[in-house]
C-alpha cells in the first residue's frame, strides 16, 4: 500500500521502547475541586519514575495511568497523590473480595457519605443567611427584632460562617496554598477571609472609619456551597446512566457441582433446582457449568446446554422483547433470565465477558481527554496565579489611581451597593455612608478573586462526555475514545461496506447452475462438490452453500489442500466420489480465475452477468482447469438500509459503497439505494479497501467506513473513524471506534448525531467558561465603574461563580432532550 494504515484509536503509542510493555491502572482520585487540580494531579503523576502517561478527569474523579510496572506500583502512585492532599487509591470494583480483603475504602460509599455532609453544610449555611436577611428587616420594611440588627450579630454570623460550613473550603485553600498549587477554594477563602477580618478590624476599630460587611461572607458562603451542591447533583445525574450499566454485573452464581458436570448430562425440567453452591461471579472459570434460575442476571457469557428460558436482552441491544433461549444458544452476563432455569457452560468470565468489556469502554472513554480540551487545561494550570495578579492589581490601581481619577466613582459605589445587596453599615450611624479608597478597592480584588470560576474549564468537557457516553450505552452506541467524537464532527464522506453491512449477512443459495452440455455434473452433484470446498471457510456465502447442502442430505466427498484468498475464492483437492481420483476443484470470481487461465464459457458468462444485475452474487466451480457451473447467492438488504442511506445523506455526508463483489451486482444494490454510479467501488480486495479510503483522505475527505468483517479491519483503521457492527468480527470490533452492540444499521445514523451533539455541547460548555470569565473578571475589577457606575459586589461575585460551574453542567444534561428530539425526528421521517 501506498499510504500507512493509521494505528487502531484504542492503541495508545508511546516513543519509548518501555511503553511497549506498559500497563493501565485507574485510580480514584478525591480532592479535586477544579481545573487547576487536575493539572496538579497529572503533573504529580508525570513526575513519578515509571509513568509513561497520565489523564485525569475531573467529572468522574478518576485517573488513568500507563505505568511500568517493574518500576512503580499503582498502590506506590496513590500514596504519592494522597501525600500531595488527593487522597487516592486504585480502582476496585464495589463489593468485590479485593476490596473487603485489601483493606480499600469503598470509593462510592465515601462520596455519598460527603455529599450527605455537603447538603448539611449547605442547610447551615443557609440558615446564617436567612438570620443575616432577617436582621436587615429594620432597613428593608423598618421592621425592628431585637439583637438581631447588631452588628456584633452579623460579625457571630460570619465568624459561624466560616468555621462552620465554610471550613472545610478555608482549610482545602490554604493547603493547595501551602503546597503551591493554589485551586479554587484558595481564591475564595482569601475573598471570604479578607472580607472578614477587614470588617473585623473595622468593628474592633471604630475610629478608622472603615466599614464592615460582615453578610459579604455569609452569603459567599451560602451561595458558594449552594452552587456546589447543585452542581454536585447535576453531576451524579450525569453518571447515572453509566452506574445503572455497572449495576447490572451480576455479584454471585451458581456452580453446579462437578460431579454434575461429570455426569455428562442434566435433567432440568428446572422445576427442581440442581445442587448447586453460590460464588462470587468474578470467581467463575471457563468452563465451568452454572445454574441460573427464572428472575436471575445471567452472571458470564456462556452457552446453554441444559434448559430453554426466554431472556431479556434489552440492556445490550435496547429491544425490549424478549429473546428464546434454548440449548446451543449463546448468552450474555447482565441479561435478564426471565420464563424458565437453565444451565449453562461459561464460554468467557470476569472482564472478557461482552457488559465488562462495555463498561471498560465506556469508562475509557469517560476518563480520556478531547483535543480541544487542550486549551483550557493550559489557561487552567495558570488561571489561579493569574486571578490572584488580577486581584491584586486591581487593588494597587483602584487605591493609588482609580479613586483619585475618577473620584465620583467612591459615590457611585456607595448607590450601587446599597442598592446591590444589603450592608452592614448602612444600620449603623457610627461608620460613614461613603466606602473609602481602601474599602472600596479591597471589594474590587475580593469580587476579583471569587468571580473568576477555574472550575467550569474543567468540567466543559467531561461533563458532556459524561452524558454522551451515558446515553450511548443505553442506546448501545459505543465510542471509543473522546477524539473520535471530535473526528466524527468533521466528517463529509461515509464508506458502507456491502455484505453483513448493508446487507443482512445470512445469504441464500438461489441458482446453481452447471455448465451446458456437460451432462456430468447436476445441480447436486456441482452443489456437493462446492459445500466440500467451502467447508475449509466460514465466510458467508460458504455458510449459504454447505447450508443448501445440508438441507437436501449431501454429504461432504474427502477433500485436502484448502486454499483461501480473500475476497477472490477457494479452492481443495477433493476425491472424486465416482473413482476416488483428486481433482483440484476451484470457487471464485471470474477475475481469480483468469489468474489462472480458467474462463467460462460465453453463455455461462452472460447468464452471471444477468444475475448480477438482479442483486446476486455469482460464484464460479471449475475442476481441473474447467469451469464446470456457476452458483448464484443472494444476500437481501436489511430491513433498514434504504432509510439509513437516505438519513447520511440528509446530514449532508457523501455515501458510497465498497464491495469486493462484481460491479454489476454493486451498481444494482446502489440503485435500489439511490447512490450515484461514482459512488460504487466494486470488486476491491480488502488491501484495496483500505488504499480506498486512503486516496479519499489524500483529497481532502474526512472518511468514515463502516463494516464487520475481518476483511474490514485495515479499512476500518485507515479511515478518521471507524464503526463496526457488533455482530461482526472480534478484530473489525478492536478495530473500530464506535461500536454498535444493536447490530442495526440505523444505529450508524444514531451514533453520529450522538457524538455531533456531544461535541456541539463541550464546545457550547467550553464557549461560555471562557467567555464567563473574561466577561466576569473585568467586571469584577471595576471596569465599568467609571462610564456606567456598575459594580460587582463580592456576594454577587459569588454567587455568578457558583452558579457558572452549575450552568455548564445542566447545560451538559440538556444532551438528553436534544438527543431525544432529534432520535424522534429521524425515527418518524
């Protein structure tokens, strides 16, 4: 080939030789309050002997690590991040013995246990503003309550503020101070904490003449946890989808005993249960047979060799009617026994089974970083510095130059203030009405410092990745890795791959046709002599062919040498049943025939080329050099093809097909759905495929291909991004970068509408974290105070900054009604 098949997305290379050989570890990651964390976290990470890379997701609290491991352990790494103040460990399954046994904290039990100590800070916290509110009745409504308008109230308010719900904030700032590595909480611990000893050096010193706000931190408190706590929320409802999927791994099984399995077989009438014992379902070995009774979560893959039940498979394929099940029938771990008890052979166990390979990929994806994430990790790992240079410019200006330029200003800030929020020196004569030089910039830096919201940089883009992949795995979209939602928003061009794909992979034997007057061989004569040759492959149209063969009782001759060469035929040498001679006896494309100077004859060829205009597959049998009948086969359209075809289209993508069939049986399944002649590649190997794809892209195209064959597989990894059927090939499926486990070609149109929404939300998330913040923080310095008088009080400050981390997380949920909206659109038009 010409052009390099790019690496599979799921492959990460790394430039040292080592990283060949490195492992991947998750580790839970608490602590984390912003963007700037996570650039802390993953520079603490990098800097540890033996990791190769590291990504941190601020959403899910997780960090995924590539580590050598002959040079550092994952237990080694979360020490390190718990002495840097994020307490750490490696991920553990909930409820798994390695969790009881290891002595880890159960990561999911300690969240909640805080988010049950965040909602009682936040009561408390409300509860002081709601008193604060109270003792400003006398201003508000001349409403006087005793003790409650004092000043020394308001001062007990603020100090119960702080080292109440406030002081876990205080504590986490001067730590990430402390080490450097100052993060949210510090800018709002040194706003809340200047507030308040400003105010308590002008109530303990009258004759200054200063003014105190004692409900500045009082209410940045209040609105400050009240903003977390939302946000909190909206999170864990972010997650929720992708918790419900790891509810369903089964925790137990039932190991039928081995002397059942030695007995070589079972009675299950099921309406006695077997002897059986109970163990962890992680516990199960291949082959080991189990008993999974009506009401049971079936616990691995497996086969069933005893029993018939109907199974509710609706968490893989989101079809909500059942499935029969009966001996030889295969099924997954998470799915719903529901009619009758069965036994079963486990065929794969613990993370080989198909729901942990979907929550592997689920969480992968979750836990890596999207390109355009880049930028706002790089402005988040100077943000807080930069805040705090803002801050305290913003003072030095206002104090030595501001006020003495715009002296009107000190007026102005007196009106907007009252009339902004409430002020504690408004209820008391003995401090002047008008804020001083020094008052007045110390406002400006504090509003400075708590607008500015590093926080909503971090979550712009895990947050809607988050819920993407949420509702892909309901939906059984699976995207591998977040660049690829970033690929598919770029695409113009899709690549439809003909058999399995577009078609529904079961193909039927329609004619068989032996060569005239060659009287020797009859229709069953040429149909046993291809299913003996067909039997050394399990391509599909060999299945179609030893089937037909099956059903009307030929057996197969004796037959050795087997040949395949992909997308061209096969061939064995096969003993003659008549005289027990091996003739070579050949199955292929005209093409591959003539390789080997074999050509039919010209009745037999113009009876294949009207079949393949009418849609069939023609497969030419030659012995000995002779070509001696044609076999035509017929695989049909999927129910949904023609709809899938004409939504591409509508989303304005350029649809062609790729097939290693004729070119006349090509063009007729583009008619049927109405795909232009230049769009259809016919009669390319599967190497060709890929240098298809790759003369597309040396255009200018950005190239989607979708197919489920191995053939598929280097076509699958050239293209920007590939989307393989789950019902195909193991390595089409390691290939590609979505996955669709329903196995519907109209899922295609799913799957990009999801990642176009996903990735049209982290760059709207993205649009508004920025803009917040260069919009917010000028204005929290006082940039309009001289033209138009407008200036932002702390509280307000406050309250803009926690609300702007819960906006870009709702707006992140708003996924769900769009993509809803749009799922229902395309499903009736």
């Amino acid at each position: 080939m010409s052009q390099s098949v790019s690496n599979p997305p799921d492959v990460r290379v790394g430039s040292s030789e080592n990283s060949v050989a490195a492992q991947t570890v998750a580790l839970d990651v608490t602590g984390m309050k912003c963007a700037g964390c996570v650039r802390v976290v993953e520079q603490e990470l990098q800097q540890c002997a033996g990791v190769v890379s590291a990504t941190v997701n601020l959403a899910t609290e997780v960090a995924t690590v590539q580590y050598q491991p002959e040079v550092v352990q994952p237990v080694e790494l979360a020490k390190q991040l718990t002495v840097a103040g994020f307490p750490s460990q490696p991920r553990i399954p909930a409820g798994s013995a390695t969790l009881e046994e290891g002595g880890l904290l159960d990561i999911q039990a300690q969240r909640q246990l805080e988010t049950r100590k965040q909602l009682w800070r936040l009561a408390i916290a409300t509860l002081l503003l709601l008193l604060s509110a109270i003792g400003h009745l006398e201003l508000l409504a001349g409403i006087s309550i005793p003790g409650l308008s004092s000043i020394w109230f308001h001062c007990g308010l603020a100090t119960l503020a702080l080292v109440g719900p406030g002081r876990a904030m205080i504590l986490d700032g001067w730590r990430g101070l402390r080490r450097n590595v100052p993060n949210m909480n510090t800018l709002v611990s040194l706003g809340t904490l200047t507030a308040y000893f400003t105010s308590l050096i002008a109530l303990t010193f009258p004759q200054l003449g200063w003014e105190c706000f004692f409900d500045e931190p009082v209410m940045l408190v209040g609105f400050i946890l009240l903003g977390r706590t939302l946000e909190q929320q909206a999170r864990n409802r972010a997650a929720t989808a992708f918790q419900a999927l790891i509810a369903l791994q089964p925790k137990t099984a039932r190991l039928i005993s081995s002397r059942n399995q030695k007995d070589g077989g079972i009675n299950l009438t099921l309406e006695t249960a077997l002897p059986s014992i109970e163990i962890p379902a992680e516990a199960v070995r291949v082959g080991e047979w189990l008993q999974v009774l009506p009401g049971d979560r079936i616990p691995v893959d497996g086969e069933i060799i005893a029993g018939q039940t109907t199974v509710d498979e609706s968490m893989l394929t989101g079809e909500a009617i059942p499935v029969l099940k009966q001996a030889g029938d295969f099924v997954a771990a998470g799915t719903l026994n529901q009619s009758g008890a069965i036994a079963l052979r486990a065929t794969r166990t613990g993370s080989d089974t198909t729901i942990a390979q979907i929550i592997a990929l689920v969480e992968t994806a979750q836990t890596q970083k999207a390109p355009i994430q880049k930028l706002a990790d790089t402005v988040a790992g100077y943000f807080t510095y930069g805040v705090m240079a803002i801050a305290a410019l913003a003072f030095l200006f206002w104090y030595f130059i501001g006020t003495h330029v715009w002296s009107d200003v000190l007026g102005n800030a007196e009106m907007t203030m009252g009339s902004g929020h409430l002020m504690s020196h408004h209820l008391f004569t003995h401090h002047p009405t008008t804020p001083s030089p020094l008052l007045l910039s110390l406002k400006l830096a504090i509003a400075v410092l708590v607008v500015a919201c590093p926080c909503a940089l971090g979550l712009a883009t895990p947050t809607a990745i988050l819920v993407g992949s949420g509702i892909g795995a309901e939906r059984g979209l699976l995207i591998r890795g977040n660049d690829v939602l970033e690929r598919v928003y770029h695409l113009d061009t899709l690549i439809l791959d003909k058999t399995g794909t577009l078609t529904t992979g079961k193909p039927v034997v329609t004619d068989v046709i032996p060569t005239q007057p060659l009287t020797s061989y009859s229709q069953e004569s040429l149909l046993q002599l291809a299913a003996t040759v067909e039997s050394g492959t399990r391509h599909p149209l060999a299945v179609a062919i030893q089937q037909v063969a099956q059903t009307q009782n030929l057996p197969l001759l004796t037959a050795q040498d087997f040949l395949t060469v992909p997308g061209m035929g096969v061939a064995a040498t096969v003993l003659m049943s008549e005289n027990r001679i091996p003739q070579r006896v050949m199955l292929g494309t005209e093409a591959w025939l003539n390789q080997y100077e074999i050509s039919p004859t010209g009745p037999l060829r113009d009876r294949a080329a009207d079949l393949a205009q009418a849609g069939k597959t023609t497969i030419y049998v030659a012995v000995e050099g002779e070509v001696v009948g044609l076999i035509a086969v017929a695989d049909g359209l999927r129910s949904d093809a023609i709809a899938t075809v004409a939504a591409l289209q509508a989303m304005k993508l350029d649809v062609k097909l790729l097939t290693g069939d004729r070119l006349e049986t090509a063009t007729a399944i583009a008619h049927t759905l109405k795909l232009k002649p230049e769009n259809v590649f016919a009669q390319i190997l599967p190497e060709g495929k890929a240098e298809v794809i790759a003369q597309l892209q040396a255009q200018g195209h950005r190239v989607a291909m979708v197919g489920d064959g191995i053939n598929d597989a280097p076509a699958l990894a050239q293209a920007d991004v590939g989307i393989a059927l789950h019902s195909g090939t193991d390595v089409a499926t390691e290939t590609a970068g979505i996955i669709l486990m329903r196995d519907r070609l109209k899922d295609v149109v799913e799957a990009i509408h999801l990642s176009r929404a996903t990735f049209s939300k982290i760059r709207q998330n993205l649009f508004w974290a920025f803009a917040y913040n260069i919009l917010g923080i000028p204005l929290a310095a006082g940039v309009a105070l001289p033209g138009y008088g407008i200036l932002l009080s702390p509280a307000a400050a406050g309250a803009m900054m926690a609300f702007s981390s819960v906006s870009v997380v709702v707006n992140s949920l708003l996924l769900y009604v769009t993509f809803r909206q749009q799922s229902f659109f395309h499903e009736n038009h």
